[in-house]
C-alpha cells in the first residue's frame, strides 16, 4: 500500500510564473490536506478537501492560491503569479476520514523555490 | 489566537540518555494530541497520539504526557539514539464542532541532536 505520493519533490519557479504542486493520496482514503512549512516553523493548516469539494480553506491566502481534489485524478495545489515569499515546503496528508485522528499521513513535500 | 508552542527549540543529549520535549498548547477545546517526528527533506512522521480523556500513554521506547489543568504536553524517548535527531513537533487538533481532527495545528518544534 503505498503511501502519500506528492510530486514534484523540488520545483523551481521565478517570480510571476504558476506552480502546480500534485499529492495522490494513500489507497483508500478520500479526505486530503495541504500544509504548509516554511523554514524554521512547523506546519500552517491551508485547505482540507474530499472527493470534489473544498471543505475548509480558511488557511487558504485570498489571492493566487487555489485547490481542487477531482473526482479522478491527483488533488492540486495552484499557486498563481507566485512571488519569493511563497518558496516553502507543502505537505498533503491524507486520512480515510475526518473522525479518525490516528490515520492522518504525510507525504515528503513539495519544496517550491521562487527565484 | 490559539496556538502550540514548544518552551525550548534546541535540546542535545548524549546516546543512551533519557529526552523529553515539552509543549504548551492554549486551546482548551484541544482533544486529541499528537507528537511527530521530521527528518531532515522528509514528512513528518507520526510517533505518538493522545486523547484528553488520557494523562498518559506509552509506546516503544516512548511516552507522552498530558497535563490537561496547566495545557501541556511532554514527549519522553528513552534510551535516546542518533536516529532519533531530527525535529519534534507537538500537534492538536479538535473534533469540536464537526472539524475533522485532520486539521492540526503544530508548534515550532523542537531539534533534538544525539551525540554517539
């Protein structure tokens, strides 16, 4: 069974450009979350998706950040127009549910470079 | 707002010693706490989870604390390892309210080194 893939692992992007960060959750679980880390800090809360809807995204920047979760396919973070203070580490976890406190898994990140 | 802190970011410790990392949390709808662990490029990695309604709770070579009257949470790892270096972080989260307990907030974290 594997685990939380999330690819790329390292992106690159200089400042205005889009990043897409993809996070393929473990086999069975249909809930995911995108955090993220900048460096030195722990973890900051952005979205929680199912199946497709967004069910919270109050950690969610107003502008340029959005999230989807289709119903095939990867869960996608966008970052739009990105600028140097968004270079950080983004993590999804995945859970089969939102009453399971136990069964939340990382991925290893994606680390966004904005140049 | 609410937060989870750590009182102190850098701890070393010599192999085979006994560590404990501290957290203070300040919500107090708080009912599920977890502990993790990050290396260094990689994901946090779960070691140890608690409920409110528990003070105390062991695992391999680990126990976590829960002192819910003065909001603070302590991770104890005994016979400490050089593979266990690598930053802690303590987490909470709440079902309160239908969010889902995968929303945690995390403090800062704590670097633990372990000296051979």
């Amino acid at each position: 069974n594997a685990g939380v893939m999330q690819n790329p692992r390292h992106l690159v992007r200089r400042r205005g450009q889009e990043a897409r960060l993809r996070c393929s959750p473990m086999k069975g679980h249909s809930h995911v979350y995108w955090y993220r880390q900048l460096p030195e800090e722990g973890l900051k809360f952005m979205v929680y998706l199912q199946k497709e809807n967004i069910i919270d995204e109050s950690g969610m920047p107003k502008e340029r950040f959005s999230a989807e979760f289709p119903k095939e396919g990867p869960s996608i973070l966008r970052i739009q127009q990105v600028v140097r203070g968004d270079s950080a580490a983004y993590f999804c976890a995945s859970s089969p549910n939102q009453r399971s406190p136990g069964e939340l898994f990382f991925g290893e990140g994606s680390r966004l470079t904005v140049l | 707002g609410e937060s989870v802190g750590l009182h102190l970011p850098t701890l070393s410790v010599q192999e085979g010693d006994n560590s404990i990392i501290n957290c203070a949390y300040s919500n107090s709808a708080s009912d599920y706490f977890i502990w993790y662990k990050q290396e260094s490029g990689k994901g946090p990695q779960f070691i140890i989870d608690i409920r409110s309604n528990m003070d105390k709770r062991q695992g391999q070579r680990v126990t976590v604390l829960l002192n819910k009257t003065v909001k603070h949470l302590s991770l104890q790892i005994a016979a400490t390892q050089p593979g266990d270096s690598a930053v802690y972080f303590c987490a909470e989260s709440s079902n309160a309210g239908g969010t889902s307990y995968g929303k945690l907030t995390f403090g800062q974290g704590t670097i633990l080194t372990v000296h051979p």
